[in-house]
C-alpha cells in the first residue's frame, strides 16, 4: 500500500538544548547507501586532507580494505585502512590523524583485533594517534560513527570502518569482492553514511576534541577549517541549507547524567507525524518509541496515521538475541495489536538481505507483512 500525505504538511521540530546540540549551516549534505560509497568517498576525501582527519567509531579493524574491485583498480590500491592513513602521514609532513574506538566490552573481544592500541600507535607515523574512548559508564558502548577532515567535510551515520561491512547496493547473494581480509566471506550488510560539507563539520570536530581530552586529557588544538573538494557520488542529494546534530552521551565523567537529544528528536518526530511514519532499523527494542507510536496512533482527534517498520528478521548472534531479540519481538507484537477501529494502519515486514541465495534484483525479500 502506497504512503499518502508525506509531504501535505511540513513543520520544524528541532529546538537546540532539547532534541539537538546545535543547528549548523551546510554547504552540501546527501547521503550514502551501504559501505563501498562510503568507503569510496572517504578515501577520496581523506587524500585531499591537508591538516588533520578524525576518526571516531564502534570498531576499526587495520586491514580492511577500503577499495575493491573496479575501484581499487581505478585507484591502483586497495587502501587497506591503517596502511592508506600512514601513507598519508608519511607523505603530508603536516597532517595529523586521531582516531577514537570504543574501549569494547570482553565479550566481544572474539570479533576484534588484539593488542590495537600497540598496534595503531607504535607501529605508524608519530602523527597517527589512536585511543579507546572509555569516557561512558561500564553498562554503555561509545556508537558516535562518524569522521572530519579538515573542518570542512565531515561523515556521520552507522558505518565503522572495519570488517564485515563492505557492500554494494545490490547486496547479491554471491559476492566475491564481500569477504574479509582473510578472505572468509559475510553475509549482505547494509547500513548508510550521511556526508556534509560546509561549517557543521567543524561543530563535529569540536564533538571529536571534546571526547578525546576526557580520554586523554589533552587538548587537540585543531588548526582553522580549510576547503576540501569532494569526491562523492552520492546516493542520494539532500537540498538542506542546515543540519542538526543530535547527542547521546554522558554528560560529564564526573556525573551520571546523560544528553538525550536523539531519543527527544525521535519522541518529538513521532507526536509531531501528520500521515506517515516509516522507520527502516537494525532492531526496535526501546520501550520509549513504542509507548510514543502507541499514543500517536490512538489519537483519534488526529488524522489517520500509516506506519511501515523495517527491520532484520534475526538478532545477529545469541548474545543479542537474549537483550534484543525477546523484547523487539514483545513490542512488534503489542503494536501488531493495538488497532483501535480502522483508524490506525500499521504494516510490519521483516526482512533480510538476499540471505536466501537467490538471484537476481538483490533487494530487501519480505518474510512478514502484517497489515490492518
């Protein structure tokens, strides 16, 4: 079924010191669908830097490969990751590259790369510094994905730089280029970065400075922004003049209370829907959301609301299944049955990326749709 009304009426929720940090003007934004966009762009964007490139994420794995196939060959290199920026380093006697990794959980130490923190800083450029952000509590992960170059581009979205997530758009069941540095092949991924360019990467470098003097207690004195040209092909072009920066964090390390702008942004996205709600994500699991989309939908003083949610089908290993899995599956349901009368339509698909093996338009195969 078709969404109607998306665009009928328009209105601004953001307000700075409530739903977000800061608005901040925007030479350029779009998007960029899945990771060999990225990972191209950024490559590209990262040659050009000239004064300093940020990099802050869940994970980096050295040996990822950042180019492959007929990228790689247009580049003459495959631009594994920790190689590509020393490279830059030795090259460009001025730049300087900080990269920020969340001080990971033991439980996931199966998945990552030992000793890296040796690795990144004793083994490369004196200008190349790596930390592990460990400035959130014991119970929280560091998830801020995103990186600044020169402060004036900047990418910020749910890609890290690391293995398992190279992909392409038509995320083909069988993918040669889609394996890791050992050469074992993953499963499709999917995911998308947003690209900007313009003086809101420079509040984002300021986000960065921030987080590494509470892990290091230095100050990065980052010099002036200067231009950097951009080698995107975007996935798709946003015609915005501003960009708003929204925060999950700890509010200091000497306190316990936290910045919630994102979950604000997304309870006053919610309340504020007219017609259509469409939510495309790895899991829902917070009882907030769903209490939000529970209430717009049986407010029947408002127009008929469509809400379509997309999300995996399967919880990515046992671990997450246990936190994620029996309460995602709780909610889904309790929203499935909270029909009030024909006025709300909620339409539920569960999808995976091409893990059936079959051939051919390699998009998203619906297992589930449930509608009312």
């Amino acid at each position: 079924m078709p969404l109607t009304g998306c665009f009928m009426s328009v209105h601004k929720i953001l307000k700075p010191g409530r739903n977000c940090w800061y608005v901040s003007q925007a030479n350029k934004t779009g998007l960029l669908v899945d990771a060999r966009d990225y990972y191209r762009a950024f490559y590209h964007a990262a040659k050009a830097a000239e004064s300093y490139i940020l990099l802050s994420g869940w994970q980096f794995d050295s040996n990822v490969d950042l180019l492959r196939g007929k990228d790689a060959k247009a580049a003459g290199s495959s631009a594994t990751l920790l190689s590509f920026l020393n490279e830059l380093c030795e090259q460009k006697t001025a730049l300087r590259i900080y990269i920020l990794a969340w001080d990971f959980s033991m439980i996931y130490s199966i998945d990552r790369e030992w000793f890296q923190s040796w690795y990144f800083n004793w083994t490369t450029n004196e200008r190349l510094n790596f930390s592990f952000d460990c400035c959130d509590s014991f119970d929280a992960s560091h998830h801020q994905k995103f990186v600044v170059i020169d402060g004036t581009v900047a990418f910020v979205g749910g890609l890290d730089l690391c293995s398992g997530r190279w992909d392409e758009r038509d995320h083909r069941a069988d993918n040669s280029l889609r394996v890791n540095a050992d050469q074992t092949p993953y499963k499709p991924f999917h995911d998308l970065q947003s690209y900007h360019v313009g003086p809101v990467a420079t509040k984002l470098a300021e986000l960065f400075e921030a987080r590494w003097k509470c892990v290091s207690g230095d100050a990065l004195d980052l010099p002036p922004p200067k231009e950097v040209r951009v080698e995107a092909d975007p996935t798709l072009t946003i015609n915005a003049r501003e960009v708003a920066i929204s925060r999950t964090q700890r509010l200091g390390s000497d306190t316990p209370e936290y910045i919630q702008e994102i979950r604000r942004l997304f309870l006053d996205a919610i309340n504020s829907a007219e017609h259509a709600i469409y939510i495309e994500n790895q899991y829902f699991s917070s009882k907030a959301l769903y209490t939000a989309l529970l209430t717009r939908m049986r407010d029947t003083s408002r127009p008929r609301l469509e809400i379509v949610l997309i999300i995996a089908k399967d919880a990515e290993g046992v671990l997450e299944q246990l936190s994620i899995g029996f309460v995602q599956t709780k909610l889904v349901h309790h929203l499935k049955g909270s029909r009030s009368g024909n006025r709300p339509f909620f339409r539920h698909v569960l999808s995976r990326l091409c893990r059936t093996g079959r051939r051919g338009r390699g998009d998203l195969y619906p297992f589930e749709a449930v509608a009312g």
